[in-house]
C-alpha cells in the first residue's frame, strides 16, 4: 500500500481559560524556547475529537466505538437485546466469559464494590468490570453478543472447544470502529489484541510566553438578609489565555489498514477509510476541550488552518515558535507570518513538491500570508471533501 500521511496543522486562539488542568488545578503549562508557555495535552484534545464524531453526527453510531471498564456491562444489554430471556446476571456472567476468553482480559468484581455488596450496600450484585478500560467497537460487541447467544447453554464449555475461541477472539480483532483505528486499542493482557494508532497528537502550546493568572470569586447566599453581610463562598480558579499551536499526524495508509475493506458491501474500498480521513479532520479542527466551559466559556475555532497530504514523512512546523513571538499587541499576526515563512522554508528543503498537496483555511485579514502557501478553500466543508477526495484517489493508485 502506499505510503500517505496527512498533516493538520492549526492556529487558534483562546481567550480566558483553563482547557486543561493539572494536579493542583492549574492550566497545564511546558517550558518551549526557555519560556514557560500555556499547553493542552494531546490526550485532552484526542478525547474532544473523538467525542465529537457522534456529538456533531459526523459517523453512524455503529462506525464507533465504546472505551470502558463496564465492557461487561455492555455486552450484558446486547445480549438480553438478542435475547430477552437472558438478563440480569446470568447476561453479565456471559458478557464476562465472552470477553475474557475473546480479549484475554480478566474480567472480576472490584473490590470496593465486593466489599460493598457483603456489607448489604446498594449493589447487591455488583458486575464484574475489566481492569483497564477496554475499547470496543459496535460492531465488535454486537458479534460477541451473538457468540454468547449461540452458547448460552453452557458458555464455558462453549468457549472451551478450539473453533468457538478462535471466533471470538477474531471478532474482537476485526472490523475495528473509526475511532479504535485511529486512536489505537492497547491491551496489557494480550499484545495481540493491541491496535497501532494511526494518528498522532501533538500536545498544543501557545506560539508566546505565557504566566498563569488567578480569578478570585465570591458567591452570595440568595437567603442572607441586609445584616448578614459577606460572601457565602470565596475561592479562585487559575486560567491564562493564549494563541496556540496545534498539530496532527495521520497515517492514512495505517488507517486504512485498521478499518479493513468492505463494511458496506455498497460501497468502494476506500470508502472506510475516506470517511474517516474527513471525520477526523473536521472533528479535530471543530472540537474543544471543554474544562471549566461553564465558567469561561471559551468557545473558539481556528483562525488558521494548513492541511498537506503527503507521502514522505509527517512535518510539525512548531519549531517556527521555538523563538516566542513578543508583539506588543495580538499574537495572531506575528504568529501567521512566522507559520508561513517556516514552512515554506522547511518544505522547500525537505520537502517533495511533486507528490504534495496544500490546503489553506483562514479567517481574516491577520492570515492572509497563509494563501500563498497553498489552494484556499472558502469553507470548512470544503477543505474536508478536497482532502477526502484526494485521499481515495491516493488509495486506488496502485502500490
């Protein structure tokens, strides 16, 4: 398969914040170019980009899937879906057996909730859950449920013959969700059942210096009368404010490889596998890291965005910040000249113009340095069709 990687690149700005925390409540920060600057964990956004997929409706639900130690749980409601004579325990009892002989993963009560039950708590009969959380796709699940269906009777035994444990371990192993192709699935138990991610993540930092501020807060107690002076709360919350550098790297043909061919019997091969290039992409650029929403309210989206599909190895332009932009006023058009400068300089030495493609999303006149570089598209939608397309036609061509 060819080799085809897909670079997304992203200035955004926002204002008072705090996106992401650290231990102490703090936004988290990182020390860049030898000054501290304002930072959001590539976990925290990979997790807003996935939510995203169903939140904006941008895949059916049975192209994604589900990541959590209640994988019992779950399955157990498939099943007693499948079956409705099969629920309460003996579901869960099954949906256990079925996962741990198809994942490898111990499936066992935790011990809080165990203590809990013996001592007559709220959770008679508490279910067991998986050690780590388990990532699973519809599809995935719908075809254990089946399996634990057709062996109900005696799904130990079921399991026990080498044809029926070869299915379901090659269930759980196939026919991976958008999301567990992208993100990858690791399992400690069994290395086998790992998924390699196809994209990467870099974790966004702000293009400037940036010192952490204090908000300090006082709620009032709508019952005090005129002589009971004084806040009934005080606190503060930590936030910064920043334009930030965001960065992603897709491997396409990782991705295509994950999802397989042939969901939809209807459609081309490459369909899978485009349909998730433009998720991604969309979802990447429009999501948000929602800590401490309710108080900020922070909602913003990039003001720049350059997207390049190529075939010889992901580029990060992050090191045209290493170098802090210090204007006096905003960051943002400082910001665009040193992005583009940079990366026409870096593709100019390394990169290959020939098997290359550039697209360019911006939004006002601080980003117009940024036409230059490549085919300007006037909307969000139509960057994601340009870039889908040219993604199944890279795919077609022969390796």
């Amino acid at each position: 398969m060819n080799r085809i990687f897909l670079d997304v690149h992203a200035l955004q700005t926002v204002p008072p914040s705090n996106l992401n925390r650290d231990d102490t409540g703090a936004p988290k920060s990182a020390v860049y170019g030898g000054v501290p600057r304002a930072r959001v964990s590539s976990q925290a956004w990979k997790r807003a980009t996935r939510t995203y997929f169903s939140q904006d409706q941008l895949l059916d639900p049975s192209e994604l899937g589900v990541r959590t130690k209640k994988v019992a749980e779950v399955l157990a409601t498939r099943i007693t879906a499948l079956a409705p004579e099969l629920e309460g325990a003996e579901a869960l009892q099954l949906a256990a057996e079925v996962i741990q002989t198809a994942t490898g993963s111990k499936m066992e009560v935790p011990k809080r909730k165990a203590d809990a039950a013996k001592d007559g708590g709220p959770e008679a009969a508490p279910a067991p859950e998986s050690k780590y959380l388990m990532f699973l796709s519809a599809r995935q699940l719908d075809g254990l449920a089946a399996l634990a269906v057709e062996g109900a009777a005696d799904i130990k035994a079921y399991l026990k013959e080498k044809d029926h444990k070869a299915r379901a371990k090659e269930i759980a192993d196939t026919r991976h969700s958008v999301d567990i192709a992208l993100f990858g699935r690791m399992v400690a138990d069994s290395a086998d059942f790992n998924v390699d991610a196809a994209v990467q993540v870099a974790h966004a930092i702000s293009v400037h210096r940036v010192e952490p501020e204090s908000d300090y807060y006082t709620a009032v107690d709508d019952e005090n009368t005129d002589a009971e002076s004084g806040a009934g709360m005080i606190g503060t919350i930590d936030f910064n404010s920043a334009t930030l550098y965001r960065y992603a790297a897709l491997s396409v043909h990782q991705l295509a490889e994950n999802l397989g061919e042939g969901l939809r019997e209807e459609e081309p091969r490459t369909a899978p596998a485009r349909r998730a290039v433009e998720a991604f992409v969309q979802s990447f650029l429009e999501s948000l890291p929602t800590g401490k929403i309710n108080t900020f309210g922070h909602h913003t989206l990039p003001d720049a965005v350059i997207v390049k599909l190529r075939t010889t190895r992901p580029i990060s332009y992050v090191a045209a910040f290493e170098e802090p932009v210090t204007t006096h006023g905003g960051h943002l058009r400082e910001a665009v000249t040193r992005l583009t400068e940079y990366a026409a300089d870096v593709e100019g030495a390394y990169g290959d113009e020939k098997t290359t493609l550039t697209w360019v999303l911006r939004v006002g006149s601080h980003t117009e340095p940024l036409a230059s570089l490549g085919t300007q598209a006037q909307r969000l939608s139509d960057l994601v069709g340009a870039v889908g397309q040219a993604v199944a036609e890279r795919l077609d061509k022969p390796a």
